[in-house]
C-alpha cells in the first residue's frame, strides 16, 4: 500500500504542474492582446506540447511578428520594450542593421559544411582564445546551445581529471538536457524527468548574496556556504574528498558568476576568488557558465572579470551568434588537448553563417569604448529605479552590473516577506502596457531586465514612467 502511495504521489504531483487546453484557452482570452494574436496563440496550443517555455513564463506572451532595435511588435503590430533580447542574445538590438548584412552576405557564399573548419569558424576561434582573458594557451570546442557547451565542459573535466564528481549552487542553471538537468536545481525542472533523474555525481552548495542573511525567516546565505562547502573537502565523510589521505573525487566546481535564471542574482566579489582558491587548494578545475552573464552583459566582456579570476575553463552561447545558434567552451590548451580526434561531433556545431555573426558581436562587445557604454547607460538603468525604490517601498533591493539587472519586490522591508501575488502583477500589467520580461526569485518575487546593450536612455525613461503607475497601482492593491 505504501509504495502505491509513493507511485501515486509523483503522479499527483505531475497533475499540479500540469495545463488543459481549456486552462490555456482562458488564459489567451483573459490577455490584453489583439485578436490576431490571440488567435495564433490558440493555433499555437493546437499543434505544439503544452510542456514548451511560454506558458510556464507567462500567463500569455505575446506571438512577435517582427522587431527592431529596442522593440518587439506582436502579429497585431502592438509594439513592445524588449527587456527580453531574447534572453541576452540580442545584445546589440533586434535585426541590427550591421549584423544582418553580415549573415545574409555570408549566406550567399556558404551556409553549411559540417561540424568541419571554414574560414569564419577559423577566424572565430582565434578571436575567443585571444579574449578570453586567460593568462595561459587556451583552445576551443564548438557545440550548438548553451547545454551542449555545458554538456561538453562535464564531460572534458570528467575526462581530463579522470574524477566523477561535479559541485554546482543551487539556484544555478545549466540547461535541461539529461546531461545537464542535474547541474540545474529547479525543482519543478526535476520532476519532468522522474523517474529516472540525471544527477549522478553531481553536488550542490549555496551562493552566497547580500540581500538575505541566514538567520532571517525569508533567509538566504552569506559567504559561510562557501565555508561550508570547504569544511566538506576537509574531511572524509562525504563522496568527495578523503583529504588526509590525499584524495579528492570531484573533476570541478561549475556554476555561475551571476545566477540568471534564478532572478538576476549577483553574489559577492569575494564569492569566485573564494571558488578559486578552494579549487587550487584540492586540485579541482574551475569552470564558468558566461552563457547569460557574459560578453558585456555586465559591463565587462566575461563576467567573471569582477572578481579578477581566471577560469580553468568557460562556456558561452546566446549572444555569440547575434541570433542564431552556437556555443563553445573555451579551456585552457592541455585540458582540450588530451581528447583524440572524433570525441565531440554535433552536425550544426560552429555553423558558419553563427560563426559569421559571432566574429562580428565579438568584435563589438569586447571594445573598450563599447564596454564604457554599457557601464555608462548601466548608470542611469540603476539610477531610474534607485529613484523608482524612493517612490515604491514594494522595491526591497536592486542587483545591478552594466545592463544586468535584478528587482527584488517585498510586502515589507523590514521583514523582506515576499511580495509574490505583486510581482506577477507587475509582469501581468507591464505586458498589457507594451514591456517584455522575465519574473523569478527564489521566492517567485523578482523580475531579471535584460534590455539591449545599447538601448536609447530615453526608451529606459519611458519605461521607468509605465513601471512607475504599474507600481502604484500594485501597491495599492497588495501592501
């Protein structure tokens, strides 16, 4: 009887998660958008699996029809703020106008030749080695999304230490494939995969941040996890280390610099020189997820510059191919070298018309002038809603680097409780009055703003004018 208890249980659980088309229907219905999108939302549900992003982000997104710089207009022509760039891949603008002639250049000379060198691909690597801001040699291996870098790094970490074990922090993400659905501690992730979960040798820790300390009832941790973490190594008593005896059984710390998908979390500069050490102290590599923080998002080309670290290894996609899809992990040269030839293939891996695209956003994001930009234009987003939290008391804390930013909304700022029911009306509202973006918070209470690394301050005040009435009525309503 218990286990058919059991057995029942993670079906019921699955019950919970799970959508009607009827559920969805009312949804779209309930939208502020258009007929014609509301129509395309409801084909949309006809034909794809409810299990895809959109409805778990939203209550409904908008169908996009077209964009342009700093904008996205629905199939209704309703225009948009994007404070998407589609999840920090549009770094300089939808369709911009350089790096469209760019890929339909490249286009009309090839398109396609295999996971096999071509002249952009060539260029490519050279420019990620020369930039990687790694003191030693360093070489480069191509995959096509964010979790085949991730997926790629395990696996050359695993082969060049000959250890099983990977540690990542919970709230990290790392994609959601079976190879890299266990370094990504989202548990409503976890469940899909039931019954068989993909986190064999993998371990986790938490990240420490400034906001929420451990001894709060709305808690989170300070630099004593890292602490933690190392007591860990000290001893004998966990899979990972017997240290007296000189053993060590984990291939290599992996996370984040900043936690993303989480809800735009940036941890102390002290939390990677502290990753750094306890690596060089038990012999472990080091290996940085650049995929959203990185490439100038922060203000620097590769985030983990703030804590004036070097990686053993890093992964980056998403903004790399200014739209289309690519990733690569970027190692120091003995790491990748001890593979022989024919140990990673994928059919699209280093696609030329990506690779095209990536010789040009790099070249962009990665000068000195442009970076001052970012920082300059960074300044006033912060500002804006440093001026928004002396207006609004529901703004409990501000995460801010370049253009990476992190609102954390709370009932009270006393207490921090969290202001869940607020800020998915923030969303709700934002969306009916022309502002896309993302909600998370490991308390459902964030929203993480990724605009366009040169986005016009004139379309940052316009947003901050609509977040300023969304927020007053919020707050009337919930505080």
């Amino acid at each position: 009887m218990e286990y058919r208890n059991l057995w029942n249980s993670a079906f019921k659980q699955r019950e919970k998660m799970s959508v009607t088309k009827e559920s969805l229907e009312k949804r779209i219905n309930n939208s502020a958008f258009g007929e014609e999108t509301k129509e395309l939302l409801k084909e949309c549900i006809k034909y794809e699996s409810y299990g895809g992003m959109a409805w778990a982000l939203f209550s409904a997104v908008p169908v996009a029809e077209r964009a342009s710089g700093s904008f996205v207009y629905d199939a209704d022509g309703k225009e948009y703020i994007d404070f998407l760039s589609g999840f920090s891949v549009n770094q300089l603008g939808n369709c911009q106008e350089n790096l469209t002639r760019i890929i339909q250049e490249q286009a009309a000379k090839l398109t396609h030749y295999f996971d096999l060198p071509h002249v952009e691909r060539v260029k490519l690597s050279k420019k990620l080695c020369e930039k990687s801001k790694i003191s030693v040699p360093t070489k480069v291996a191509y995959g096509v999304t964010g979790s085949d870098a991730v997926e790629l790094a395990v696996r050359a970490a695993r082969y060049y230490t000959g250890k099983p074990n990977i540690l990542v922090a919970y709230g990290d993400y790392h994609g959601v494939t079976y190879g890299t659905m266990g370094l990504t501690s989202k548990g409503g992730m976890q469940q899909n995969f039931y019954p068989v979960t993909p986190d064999q040798h993998v371990g986790y820790f938490h990240m420490p941040h400034p906001y929420r300390t451990p001894n709060e009832k709305y808690s989170g941790h300070g630099m004593e996890a890292i602490k933690n973490l190392e007591r860990g190594l000290e001893g004998k008593e966990t899979p990972y280390s017997d240290y007296k005896a000189g053993l060590n059984n984990v291939a290599a710390i992996f996370v984040e610099p900043f936690q993303s998908s989480a809800g735009y979390y940036i941890p102390p500069v002290d939390y990677l020189r502290e990753l750094r050490r306890i690596c060089d102290r038990f012999g472990i590599l080091l290996i940085i997820d650049e995929i959203q923080a990185g490439l100038g998002r922060s203000g620097k080309l590769w985030a983990f510059e703030h804590s004036g670290i070097e990686p053993d290894m890093f992964v980056t996609s998403k903004a790399l191919g200014g739209g289309l899809p690519i990733s690569a992990v970027v190692a120091k040269e003995d790491i990748l070298m001890r593979w022989a030839p024919g140990a990673h293939v994928s059919t699209q891996a280093g696609n030329v018309l990506a690779c095209a695209a990536g010789n040009y956003v790099l070249d962009v994001v990665s000068e000195p002038e442009f970076l001052d930009h970012v920082n300059e234009i960074g300044a006033h987003f912060r500002a804006g809603w440093e001026a928004l939290q002396d207006k609004h008391p529901s703004i409990g804390w501000i995460d801010n680097l370049g253009l990476y930013t992190g609102i954390e909304f709370v009932l009270d700022r006393e207490t921090k409780e969290p202001a869940i029911d607020l800020t998915t009306y923030v969303l709700d509202e934002s969306i009916a009055n022309g502002m896309l973006f993302e909600k998370g918070g490991y308390y459902y209470n964030r929203i993480q703003l990724i605009p366009s690394l040169n986005m016009d301050v004139s379309v940052m005040d316009e947003a901050f004018r609509r977040f300023d009435a969304i927020l007053t009525r919020a707050e009337k309503l919930f505080l």
